[in-house]
C-alpha cells in the first residue's frame, strides 16, 4: 500500500514504526528524511523511496520512477 511522508511527524511516526532514532536537535527535515531512507532502503526499498519522495509510489513523477529503477539496478 502506497504511503504519503508529507512532514516531519509522518517521518517521525514511520521512524518510530522502523524503530530508528528520533531526530537530532539540529536536524533538518531533509537531512533526517534521507537518514531514515537510508535505514530503511535495505529492509523495504519502495517505503525508502516514498521517504525521500515524500509521497507513495502511486504518485511518484517520471523522474522519481525513474531515480528509483536506476537506484535498484545499480543494486549487487
């Protein structure tokens, strides 16, 4: 099921869900977007992609599915 990450308490709810940190005091959104993304690529690859798309795979441009092919191809 595709899932939005609109804003810092959609990340800190879907961190929370993964069981990773809470953000650091001088985090920005991005930087924590993409540390989460981060974590959670080897365990779900789709929800790391909405992560740092901040949107479901449904809604994802052309440019979006296309960084995320690309990325999963580069994949060992």
């Amino acid at each position: 099921m595709p899932m939005d990450f609109p804003d810092m308490e959609s990340l800190e709810d879907a961190a929370e869900r993964w069981k990773f940190r809470k953000p650091n005091k001088d985090e920005t959104e991005e930087q924590y977007r993409a540390a989460l993304a981060d974590f959670v690529a080897p365990k779900d690859f789709v929800e790391s992609c909405e992560i740092r798309n901040k949107v479901g795979w449904d809604k994802f441009s052309e440019g979006q599915e296309f960084d995320m092919l690309s990325q999963k191809v580069k994949q060992p």
